[in-house]
C-alpha cells in the first residue's frame, strides 16, 4: 500500500462547487492544469501489483479477485470516497451476483439468470472501468459539441420532453469483449493490463429493452445536424480513469455513420421498464447496440462531434485485437485494430463443464446464441463429439429473433456414447458467419472476444445400456450413489464364476 498520509484531500485538489449535485465524479478532460497534478501525485510511487491468476488457479473467494492497485490511484489523488462509495452501491444492486473484481466493479451473471429471455436489472452483468458517480437526475446536464451546426446544453427533462424529441424502445444484447475470456486464459496467457483483464466466464452478456431518445435525433433537432467534418461521435463519461500514471474521464466514440443509422446509438434512461439503476449508468448512458459493451458509455454528460476516432485510452490503446503472432514482445497500439462490431458467439449454460450426466440415450443442452453489429441467430448447432458430428437446434426451440439481441436455445441431443465427452456448439447468423472451432484460432494478447466454439466436458452414463442399468440397479440396492466419479466402489465389480466364464470363452494369450 503506498503512503497516503500526506495526500490532500478531494475538496482541496478537485472542488465540486462546479457540479452541485454531482458526487463521485470529477472533471479531468476540461482540466489539464488537474491531469497535471495526479500526474505528478502518481509518479515514482510504488503500488501493490495486480494479483497474478492465469498462471495460478483463481481464487474461490466473493469477490474473485481484489482491485488493490486501483484503490491506491483513487486514494493518491484524495478520491478514497468513491472507491467506498461504489461498493456500497454493488451491495445494494448487485448482491447476487458472481464478483469478478472488487474494484473497478467487474459482475458476472450466475448462470441461472442467463435463461431468462431479458435479464433482470439487479442480474445484469457489470463491467466498470472506475468508481460509480451519484448523478442528481434534476442536476443532470448533457453537454454536445464539436463539429455541429451550434452547440448545446440539455437537461435530462429537455431529453425526456417527446414534444423535442422523438422516443425509443430497442431491445438489446449488451456483451463484453471479456465474454469467455476465461478459456483463453487457461490454455494460453496473455495480457493482464493496468485494470486486470477479468477471467470472464460466459456471464459477461445481458439483454434488456432500453428506452431513451436516438442520438441522431438529439443532433439533428437541437444541434442542427452535424457539419460536413464530423466522422466519429465522442462519449465522455463521469467516472475517472486511470491509464499508466495519467487520469482520465472515460471517453469512447462511434462511428458517424452507426450514429445515423435509425435507432442504433440511444441515450437511455431506462433499462427494463425502471429508472436507468446507478451501477449501470443512471441517470443517463449511450447504447450502442450491436457494438462491443465498451462503447456503451455510462454516466454520459458530455458528446463531441470529431473528425477521428477519440484519443481517450478506452478508444485508442484497449479494446484492440492482435494477430496471435502479436504479445508482450512487440505489440504496439498501432498493430491491433479497434474492436466494433460484436462477431457470433455462443456458450453452452446446462450441463456444466466436467458434470456426471445420467440418462437414457438423450442430453439436455440449454444456452445463448448472439451476433453483433445488427445481424442475427439464424441456427445453433451441437456437436456431441468435439465438433464432427453436429445437430441443429429447432426453430420452436429458440427464443425469437432481434436486431441487436441474443437468442436462447435448448436441444434433446441423442446420445449413445459413454465416458468423457466433449459437446460444443457453434451459432450461424443472418450474413452466414459462424465461430471458429478452437481457442487457439481466436487467441489474441488482449485476450479479446472468446469467439470460438463453446466447449464442455461430460461423462455420459448412458442407462439403456444393459450393463449401465445393471450397474446403477446394483448400487441403489445397496445405497451407494454414483457420485463422486471418481470414488472407487467398495464391493466386487463380477461374480467370481461369471468372471472365469468370460476368461474362458476370451482368453487374453492364443492357443498356438
């Protein structure tokens, strides 16, 4: 832990008299003389590594891994209270909940509430990248700028008023570019970045109906459009960031052209029928459906029209895929590019990788299928063999279609095979792309969108077997259950005689 005992408070370095209303949150992007000071505070000091977790098992604790360094950044630059506050706010929104990271607050769904077709509020996976603001929606003031016909100032009643500006209701898949990352990890390390690179599971992805108004309505009917210049749209959010030894407002762009294009950018202020929760946001965030979770900017209170893509380091230096040739020995920012579009992913929920799986011929599978970018789940397959043989899902046994959110599927998957198997699936969407078929193809040192083929290990026991259901038969007349795997049992597996017999009829050595 570095000293912070001679570290001046918030008030007396950041003041917030600017910004009544607005806890936890500073202004850096406007404020370089400010930027200069944590520069200053943060050089030279020695802080508390981030735990190393892909070369040693993970830890099985709640929360899974601990954001020591990022408390000590906070608590340099006088802003302890956010780190504090902001667990108060997951305790009271997100208790049940797997906690990847303390501190910036990464949550992941528990799988069970991966199969409801939207997920509720209080289960819907977070990815934070700082502290979590304290907004008063009455205080709330969205700034936009840059290269539009005239700037302006809008209050969140301005943006509510469907007098000014026309209302949507888009139902969207939001995922992380961490979705699964997990799998990577473990047969191949990579970067762990200044904020740990969470060992997401297949929980990092959520679907709600958010409501709010098209970006592209607020430029056109209070900025008068955007001038001739304007190629990408920046968000910059309230949360402070920190990027090696500088600070930061959260800041992200997209693409003019996914600006314009119907309701696919919108300012959202609510999120399953409620008032836009603070964890997630609230009282204002973009949703940019179809594109990686990054770009969803929370707490938004400023947008600027640009010629080029943000300079933020959200934008510039994370988010990027490499080449599997590309790591620690030369990767450059300059040599990944900027992930966008969500590509098609899949996971398998039911059963659990490394489950006993008793039945009679026939496996229940049940999962999500979801392709970015606008473009949707046409079939799910799953292969009972590592991806030889594959079956198709039934169209009734998919939920139904989106624009810009996943499917959930379930299979009866026959079955005659026994011992360890290897199920996966794979998803094709609308313009026929699918997922590779191993980690390693889509390896990269980010350690970036899992998209292969999702896979998990069961041992089938295959009860019509005649000598499978003679087996089970056996061990619940004597009330020994089949579990754990691999407990030996404690009584003969033959009868001496029935043993001798079958030596006989097949000896092991020829008779000449």
């Amino acid at each position: 832990m570095v000293d912070t005992a001679n570290t001046p408070s918030t008030l007396q370095l950041f003041p917030y008299e600017d910004r009544p209303g607005w806890k936890g949150y500073v202004e850096w992007e406007a404020r370089p003389d400010r930027k200069e000071i944590v520069r200053e505070l943060l050089k030279g000091k020695e802080f508390t590594p981030d735990p190393e977790f892909q070369f040693v098992p993970l830890p099985t604790t709640n929360p899974v891994l601990i954001g020591d360094r990022w408390k000590e950044y906070h608590e340099v630059v006088g802003l302890r209270s956010i780190v504090d506050v902001s667990w108060e706010v997951v305790q009271k929104e997100k208790a049940d909940m797997i906690h990847l990271l303390d501190f910036p607050y990464n949550g992941e769904t528990k799988r069970e509430h991966l199969l409801e077709k939207l997920t509720d509020n209080k289960h819907h996976f977070v990815r934070n990248h700082g502290g979590v603001p304290d907004i008063d929606e009455d205080a709330f003031e969205l700034e936009i700028g840059g290269f539009v016909h005239r700037s302006v100032k809008l209050s969140l009643k301005d943006l509510k008023d469907e007098t000014k500006f026309p209302q949507s209701e888009v139902t969207v898949t939001i995922q992380c570019s961490g979705t699964r990352r997990i799998e990577q990890i473990q047969q191949y390390p990579g970067e762990g970045d200044d904020l740990i690179n969470a060992p997401w599971g297949e929980g990092a992805i959520g679907t709600a109906v958010y409501r709010g108004v098209p970006l592209k309505k607020v430029l056109k009917h209070a900025c008068g459009g955007v001038l001739p210049e304007c190629e990408h749209l920046e968000f910059i959010g309230a949360d402070t960031y920190f990027k090696k030894g500088e600070v930061y407002n959260y800041a992200v762009s997209a693409p003019w052209r996914k600006v314009r294009a119907s309701e696919e950018v919108l300012l959202a202020w609510e999120m399953n029928g409620e008032p836009l929760p603070k964890i997630h946001g609230g009282p204002l965030r973009v949703v940019v459906a179809g594109y990686i979770g990054a770009r969803s900017c929370k707490w938004v209170y400023k947008i600027n029209a640009l010629a080029e893509p943000s300079m933020g380091p959200v934008q510039q230096q994370e988010y990027l895929y490499y080449t599997s040739q590309i790591g620690k020995q030369n990767h450059k920012f300059s040599n990944g590019f900027s992930i966008q579009d969500m590509p098609v992913s899949s996971a398998i929920l039911y059963p659990l990788d490394k489950t006993v799986v008793i039945h009679d011929g026939v496996i229940n599978l049940r999962g999500w299928a979801y392709s970015g970018g606008g473009c949707w789940v046409e079939r799910v397959e799953v292969s009972p063999d590592g991806g030889h043989v594959w079956y198709a899902v039934q169209p009734d046994d998919l939920t139904e279609k989106h624009y810009y959110a996943w499917r959930l599927w379930k299979i009866e998957l026959p079955v005659d095979a026994e011992g360890w198997l290897e199920f996966c699936v794979r998803t094709w969407d609308s313009h026929c792309n699918t997922e590779p078929t191993f980690v390693r193809s889509a390896w990269n040192w980010d350690l970036h969108v899992t998209s292969s083929c999702h896979r998990i290990k069961v041992y089938s026991v295959n009860k019509s077997k005649p000598a499978t259901a003679q087996r089970l038969q056996a061990l619940e007349s004597r009330g020994i259950p089949f579990m754990p795997l691999t407990k030996p049992l404690e009584f003969p597996l033959e009868d001496t005689q029935d043993y001798l017999a079958s030596l006989r009829k097949y000896p092991r050595e020829p008779k000449n």
